[in-house]
C-alpha cells in the first residue's frame, strides 16, 4: 500500500516584527532598547502593536501546531508555542493552544511576495467562506500600508502615497514608511490606469484551482502535538574540561545554563561539547516511554521525543524518528561505550557508538517530572543516546489584550511565567 505524499512542511518564527526582523535577532540587538512592533488583528482590521521587550519561556508545557497553507497546496506550516497560548479562530474567537483539535478552523492572514514587496489583505470569514481569490472587494494591499495607517491613525486616502524610505522593501517599520500627498496629475492618471486594470475580468484556471483548494484547506489545524520531554532522572554526561560527570537532568535544571553536555556534531560524525543555553520544567507530571537499550540503561521520555536512530538498510545513515516508532532490533546513534553514567570518565575518544533498542517501547506505569532543555548541537546524549533538544519559545511583551501574527494566524498570549 502506498504510503500518501506528506505536505512539505516549514517552521516559522514565533512572530516576525514589521521591520523584518525575526524575535531571536530583535531579542540579541535590543536587550534593554525596545522599538519593536508586531502585526495584530483588532477592531476586523490589521495594525501595528509596540512590543515593549522579549522575555523566555519558563516552566511552561509547549505544543506544536501543524496548519495547512491554504495559498500554497501541498505545502504546511508549523508552529510552536505554549499550551496556554490562544489562537484565533473563524468561529469561536480565541481557543487555547493545548485544546485545539486537528480540523480547527483559525482565522488566516494571507500574505505573499510581489516583487521586491509583500502584499496581503485583510482577514475576512465572508472571503473565506466563499473560497475567492482577491477581487477588487479583497484585493491585495501592500503590507507597508499596515504601517503607515498605524502611524496615521487613520485608514488612507486615495490620495495619499505610501513610501519606503529605505533600501530593504521588506521592512516595513514605522521609521521606514512615509505617506505623502498626491501631487501631480500623472499619479492620479496612473492610479485610475491600475484600477482600470483591476477591474478586467480574466479567466484563469490557476486562480480557479486555487480558489478550490483553498476551500478544501482554508488555514485548517493539521495535527497537535504536546512537548517532547525527558523523564526526571534521565541522566546527561556534564563536560568539566576533559571530565565527563553523569549528571540528572533535574539537577542541571536548578544549576541552570551555560554548562556542557555530550552532544554530536551530525556533519562531523563526532562527540563534542554543546553548551546548554535553555534548561526548564515542561510539566510536573506526563507520561513517558520506557525505551529499553543495550547498555543496561533506560531511556525515558515522552512518546513524541525524536532519537538519532541508525537506518538499517544501508547501516550508515542516519535520521531522527519518534520515541514511540522504535522497535526490538533497531539500533541508535550512541556514546562509545568508555563513557559510563555512573561513574567519573574523561572525554578521550570523540567517535560515536551505537546502541540496540532491546525490547519494544512500553508506557511507564506512572507518570514523572518532565525537562527539556535546549543545546548549541541541537541534541545531546542522553543515557547514552543521542535525543534531539527542543527550541524555547520567547515571549513578546505586548499591552494586555493584544494578539500578534505569526505563521499566517493571529495568537493570544499567555501570561509569562
């Protein structure tokens, strides 16, 4: 049986500011100087919104939400964020992250790229519902429009000009935008030519099968998934110069960041230092996988974790699967075996091992404290396998009540912790 194409998939920042900028770069440029704005829906139309600063995500559960793209077939976006976190839908306002059930239907802000800018228009359940492509009621808008009406306070006028002062069309922040008055007659004679243009009728098939998919699709809520954690208890290898210390994972929780563990170097195919940047608590109590491997330990984490496993075809290359598709007989991505969890050893041979998976995994029959915690690597080893680490979220410091766009849906933050 063939198995059906899955839809390429991207994972979008949290947010994007109005000056193009991602939250990661905004957070390292301005940590004490905030001049950030973010895209939010209010009053049914699109504005601006001051982000006041950036902050990190703490003892918190995450989640992953899967959408579809509804332009784009075939094509789907991921987002990932905290339980508590609200995102808008069609019909039902605002609904938790964490409650949000595959076919959830969220209000989408479409945007695209045309030319040297990116256009959208404005988010609206009639367009949706009738499952159009834009016409001269919705058509598209240049998105330094947004901005400039922020800065306005007021919605523009026909004769108003909307300019980017700067080199970088895709910012559009509010010391980049300019609005001018019409002055000469030639403007006005060319916009009365791009409305004359607007209003001729074309067929076109694309726009039409466009027009369908997006019925079928319609930014629907693909798959939830919860937060991929390690079980309290987990053992980490801690790199003190060339010592190795097995260390739990609760308890480099309480020290904090900025220690090394044992992570893999996937290009290199070699062990190396990775610094922990994040470690937090996800959840006091989840339940977890017991994985079961050949170096008499146990590995424990929750169902959706992803292990460096080693395919068995060709015995050499190498992916990361979830916990919960193991089975009895495969083999995974290791520390050599001259590395012990229980005892003090030093880091002298940086190739990697691997490990059989020796039994099928259970659920553990009680739940645990669960961790993640986020490395230079982007894994580590944990009871010697390799296990992917997670991203933290950061949070936006917006005023009470504001939701801002991000991944093409407008989210209600939770309270920060």
């Amino acid at each position: 049986m063939e198995k059906e194409p899955q839809p390429k998939q991207k994972t979008r920042p949290l947010a994007l500011l109005a000056d193009g900028r991602l939250v990661d770069v905004y957070a390292k440029e301005t940590p004490l100087r905030f001049n950030g704005h973010v895209y939010t829906y209010s009053d049914d139309h699109v504005t601006l919104a001051p982000v006041r600063g950036v902050t990190l995500t703490t003892r918190c559960e995450l989640v992953s939400i899967t959408i579809d793209d509804a332009l784009r077939p075939g094509r789907s976006t991921r987002l990932r964020l905290r339980a508590d976190d609200q995102i808008l839908t069609l019909y039902d306002g605002p609904v938790r992250a964490g409650d949000l059930r595959p076919g959830a239907r969220l209000l989408p802000f479409y945007t695209r790229m045309r030319g040297e800018h990116v256009e959208y228009f404005e988010p609206s359940l009639e367009f949706v519902e009738s499952a159009n492509t834009p016409t001269d009621k919705n058509q598209w808008r240049n998105l330094s429009r947004v901005t400039a009406e922020y800065k306005l306070k007021r919605r523009l006028q026909p004769d108003d000009v909307v300019k980017n002062v700067t080199d970088d069309k895709l910012n559009n922040g509010v010391n980049s935008i300019v609005v001018r008055k019409r002055k000469t007659e030639l403007d006005v004679a060319l916009d009365r030519g791009r409305k004359l243009l607007q209003s001729i009728k074309l067929e076109n098939p694309y726009l039409a099968a466009m027009a369908k998919a997006r019925e079928e699709l319609n930014h629907k809520v693909l798959v939830v998934e919860p937060a991929k954690c390690f079980a309290q208890g987990s053992m980490l290898l801690v790199v003190e110069n060339s010592v190795i210390n097995p260390v739990p994972i609760e308890r480099l929780a309480i020290e904090g960041p900025g220690r090394f563990v044992v992570g893999y170097d996937l290009a290199r195919k070699l062990l190396v230092k990775a610094q922990v940047n994040n470690i937090w608590l996800t959840k006091p109590a989840a339940p977890v996988l017991t994985v079961k491997l050949s170096n008499n330990r146990t590995l424990r984490v929750t169902p959706e974790h992803k292990v460096l496993k080693i395919n068995a075809t060709d015995g050499t290359s190498v992916e990361y699967v979830e916990a919960q598709t193991l089975k009895q007989g495969d083999r995974v991505v290791a520390s050599h075996p001259g590395l012990s969890f229980t005892d003090q050893t030093m880091l002298t041979n940086p190739g990697p091992g691997s490990l059989w998976v020796t039994a099928d995994p259970k659920p553990d029959s009680k739940p645990y404290k669960v961790y993640d915690l986020e490395t230079t690597t982007k894994n580590l080893v944990v009871d010697g396998a390799v296990c992917h680490n997670c991203t933290l979220t950061r949070n936006l410091l917006l005023a009470p009540g504001v939701n801002f766009m991000a991944g093409g849906v407008f989210i209600h933050q939770a309270p920060s912790r």
